[in-house]
C-alpha cells in the first residue's frame, strides 16, 4: 500500500527540484515526479488559480513537489529548503513548499519565522487531522493539495481582515514542525457516519434547506440523508466529506440574506437562492421524488463551479448537458463567457444568448460565430423561433438578404435590429441533424 509524507514549509518558494535535491523545471510550481496527480487534470488548474491569487494578494508562493525518495523526512526537508530558498518568487520569503512522499506514512509540517504568527501550530494540527488526513485516506492526494491551498488562502484573509498580514522578513526553517500519520489509502470506517434525518411529508424546500443546515452544523456524513436525491446519496457514499467542508458550508450559507425559491411550471423543481450580487452564495436545487422535495446537490456538484474568492459561476456546457431541469430559475440573469451570473439590465426581447464559435483554421477574432448557449423559458427566441439549445448559427435573412457564415455580432444585430412584425429567418445546425431553416415573425 502505498503511503505519505507531507511538509509544507510555509517558508520557502519552490521552483522545481529533482529528488537528489538539485534544482531541475524552476519555472514549475507543481513538480509531480511520484505521478500521484496525472490524472487530475481540473484540480491541478484549481490549485495554480490559488498559487497564483496567493502570490498577488499576500506574497506567499504555495509550491507542490510529490517524490518516492527513501530519505529521511528531516534530513530530505532541510536540504530541500536550504537549496530552494533562494529561488523564491516571493518578494518577502513568505511561501508553502507541499512535498508528499508515496513510500512513507507521515505528515510534517513546519512553520517559518515570518507566518508562524499565521500558521500558528493550532492552524497546522486543524489542517493536518481535519483537512488533509480524510482525503489521505480516501486516497485522494489531489484533492488534499487543493484543500491545503484552499485552507493556507482562507488562513490569510482572516488574518488580513484582522490587522496587517505580515512584514517582510527573511525566509529561513525554524526546524520544528509537527508529523504524524498520513495512513493514505487506509478507509476510515466512521468517515460516512450520522444519524439518519428526513423532513416532513409536506416540507416545502425552505425548511429542508434548514434541516440540511442543522446536519451541517452537527458533522452529520451520513450519505443516505431521506432529505438527498437518489443520485446525492449515490454522490455523497464516494465524496470525501470533511468537517472543514461542512464548517465553511455551514458559515457561507447561513450568511446568505434574501434568499427566494423559485418553482419550475410542473412544481417538480426548484431553486432557492439569493441576489446575485452575494456572489459566494450559491443556488441550492431541489427536486422532487416520491412526492417530497429533496436537495439535489449531485446535480450541482457537476453544474455550479466557484473561483478562488469563492465566487459562484456555472460550467455552461455542464449546466446545458445536466442543469436544464434548473434553467427556469435563471431567467432574470445572463451569463458571461464563464459562466458568471449578472443581471440583465433590460428584458430581452428574444430570450436568447449565444456563446462563440468558429470553424478550425479561422481566426476567432475577426469570426466568431454565435450558439445557442442559454434560452429564456417561453421566450420567443424558443416559443416563436424554435432555438434550441447547442444550436450553432451559421446564416440569417432571406434571400439577397442573407447573410451567409454570419458572425457573432451580424447575428445579434440582425437579431436587434429586426423590425416589429417582420418575419425572421435563421438557419442553424443542429446535434444529430443537417442544417434546419427557423423562421418567426418579431415580436
């Protein structure tokens, strides 16, 4: 069985390094050479999103080294930091070097003199036993990595919310650090533990958000909740779920104010969210099975995504293919190219918004095309037009009017500028089949 050691050196930057300790790819932050992460291609990216908003906000460069090595952890950490220190993209030597070695079975983490005042040993012991080891154990080392990154980031806005981060001061090992067992790979048997929590019959989604809230708050893991989807139980039994989690869960929802539920026309649906200028408050959806609302967060885990702040934002080709049982919820809102909400300062008169597109070998610059990447419910764009979602544009007009490999922009000012009562026509290429002419007269 395979197994870890983890330093994170909150004192060094790391530009690359081979297992002998010679410096090799300084311009990496991520050095896989254990390849315990080639296979975690989204979470790598999430990671290097932290690295890099860390190194913006406060300084502090996070590097990642996996290795296999048979040195010994102290000897290995200290040769390491020594030879790498002066590679530092930090300006004030404040950086995380995170090495995870698959032949051993320990965690040590040690603290600079510069983010000791941060980094306190309560913070590493809180990270270690509650952050890392249920992933560790769950096998899942890249999903440590970011958790780490995200608790090392949360640590350093609390502590710049509450006075000045910290002064420059030279990076150098203090030696202490604390270590202990990853035991990765070793299945905790009281990870998915909890009482069992349904709602009433007639509970509306409003009160099993709350009841949801209440297993929060309790570390209830139990992944067979009656308040989850068939598909959420099936989710939550291979999710890692951690305290952590479900603290920062617990904490941002019940923050969340003026929250509104929306139902779908067939009340089979629902939403409950917030303005959307509470950017950290995610929509909740709820579904009904059996004649009882349920919290549908499988759903969400393959839909809504959230930036380094935190920020909500959907994956749109992800809400198109699983989410549109939702989209009735998200009318009053348009959608930026990754997915943001914002809201629409108008109605509009089509109901439509396009993503970009363009044939290969063509500039997406001076062409890009529009399809169809989100339709209001029972606008015209869908009840007069015929659009569908994943349509691809590529003529609009009639006749010698007709704009052949019509542009993004062509196509919402053909769109715009159409008058009342005239008739609209738009040839589109749809999944599955040839080219298929709409026609409709505006509204």
């Amino acid at each position: 069985m395979k197994s870890l050691v983890l330093f994170i050196l909150l004192a060094l930057v790391f530009s690359g390094c081979s297992d002998d300790g010679s410096s090799a790819d300084r311009d990496k932050i991520l050095i896989d050479n254990a390849e315990l992460l080639v296979d975690k291609k989204q979470l790598i990216n999430d990671y290097l999103a932290y690295n890099q908003r860390m190194l913006e906000d406060f300084d502090i460069d996070f590097r990642v080294l996996t290795t296999n090595n048979d040195e010994d952890i102290n000897a290995f950490a200290n040769t390491i930091f020594n030879q790498l220190q002066e590679h530092s993209y930090s300006h004030s030597g404040k950086a995380i070097l995170l090495i995870i070695n698959s032949k051993q079975d320990k965690v040590r983490i040690e603290i600079s003199m510069a983010l000791e005042p941060v980094y306190t040993d309560i913070f590493v012991s809180y990270l270690e036993h509650n952050g890392l080891l249920p992933y560790f154990r769950a096998g899942k080392v890249a999903d440590a990595v970011f958790v780490a990154a995200e608790l090392v980031r949360d640590r350093a806005y609390e502590a710049d919310r509450g006075e000045e981060f910290m002064p420059p001061m030279e990076s150098r090992s203090m030696g202490g650090g604390a270590k202990t067992s990853a035991k990765i790979g070793q299945n905790d048997p009281d990870a998915k533990q909890g009482e069992m929590v349904q709602a009433p019959v007639d509970a509306d989604p409003e009160m099993v958000m709350a009841i949801y809230l209440q297993a929060l708050e309790k570390h209830n893991k139990n992944p067979d909740l009656e308040i989850f989807t068939t598909a959420t139980k099936k989710f939550f039994r291979q999710w890692t779920v951690t305290d952590i989690n479900q603290n920062n869960e617990y904490r941002i929802v019940s923050s969340c104010d003026d929250k509104k539920i929306v139902y779908s026309d067939d009340q089979q649906f629902a939403v409950l969210s917030s303005p959307v200028a509470q950017r950290t408050c995610s929509p909740y959806f709820f579904a009904r099975e059996n004649g009882q609302w349920r919290l549908d967060i499988a759903t969400m885990a393959k839909t809504v995504r959230f930036n380094a702040d935190m920020q909500w934002h959907f994956s749109l080709p992800d809400k198109q293919q699983y989410g549109q049982a939702y989209a009735f919820a998200f009318n009053d809102l348009s959608f930026d190219k990754n997915g943001y909400p914002h809201r629409q300062q108008k109605k509009l008169r089509w109901g439509f918004s396009c993503g970009g597109w363009y044939r290969p070998g063509e500039d997406p610059d001076k062409l890009t095309r529009c399809w169809i990447n989100n339709l209001q419910t029972g606008g015209a764009a869908q009840e007069l037009l015929g659009l569908k979602i994943n349509d691809k544009v590529v003529a609009a007009g009639y006749g010698s009017e007709q704009i052949d490999n019509i542009s993004f922009r062509q196509f919402l000012n053909y769109m715009g500028e159409v008058a009342k009562g005239e008739e609209v026509t738009v040839t589109v290429v749809r999944k599955g089949e040839n080219k298929v002419t709409l026609h409709a007269i505006a509204p």
